[in-house]
C-alpha cells in the first residue's frame, strides 16, 4: 500500500480543519461527520485500488499480461495514483514491460487509468469473473 498517501491526506485534513473551527476551537459536528465520510472514502478507495493490484498480480500470473497492467491503471483511476513505491509493484510493472514492451504496457496500463472511478469498479468487476 502507498505510504505517500497517509501524510498528504493527513495534512489536507488538518489544514481544511483548522478553517472550519467554531470559536470554541471545536470543529462543529457537521464538519466532523463530514470528516469522518470523507475518511472512508479514502479508506475504501485503498482498500479497492489494493483489489485492482492483486488483481492485477493474478492476471500477470495467469499469462494475461495485457488485462494485468489494465487492472494496475484500475487502481490509478480508483485511488487517484498509482503506488509506485510498492516494491512488488515495482517488480510487477517490470515484469509486464518486458512482455508487452513499453509502448504495450503504457496502452494497457491507460485504458484502465482513463476510466472514471465508477467504470474503473465495474471493469475491475468484470477481470475477476463477476457479471
């Protein structure tokens, strides 16, 4: 999982809190539950971008090369990034360069980043078998 993510969502989180404080210092409970959703949201999208690598991992061992850096551009367009610093990943994305070239790769790997976030959940539906 990307640890660049954790300090940057923590730093917008701080800086949008401190603008929406009551006098009493206190942030007023539609901030915080709107923190809290918004925190979930985050959570869930690692949580599926996560799936979409996995994923991604099973179809390159499956001999699927071109639909497993389509699943990795899942995540991408899941969570907002790709995990770069994910050494596996890093190995993976190797790996699937060497099979289908640059060229091959950076086509397979877009067609799953291009998408938006609701198409990029049911492509990523449909490369694990589910109607």
């Amino acid at each position: 999982m990307c640890t660049l993510r954790e300090p940057i969502l923590t730093a917008c989180a701080s800086r949008w809190l401190s603008r929406t404080r009551r006098p009493s210092g206190l942030p007023s409970p539609g901030t915080r539950r709107l923190s809290v959703s918004a925190s979930l949201v985050a959570w869930q999208s690692n949580g599926l971008a996560w799936a979409a690598e996995q994923v991604g991992e099973l179809l390159a061992l499956e001999d699927r090369p071109a639909d497993a850096a389509t699943a990795l551009g899942l995540s991408e367009a899941i969570r907002g990034a790709f995990d770069h610093g994910e050494p596996v990943l890093r190995a993976l994305v190797a790996a699937l360069v060497r099979r289908l070239g640059e060229d091959g790769y950076r086509d397979a790997y877009a067609r799953g980043a291009a998408l938006a976030r609701p198409a990029a959940l049911d492509r990523l539906g449909m490369l694990t078998g589910r109607p």
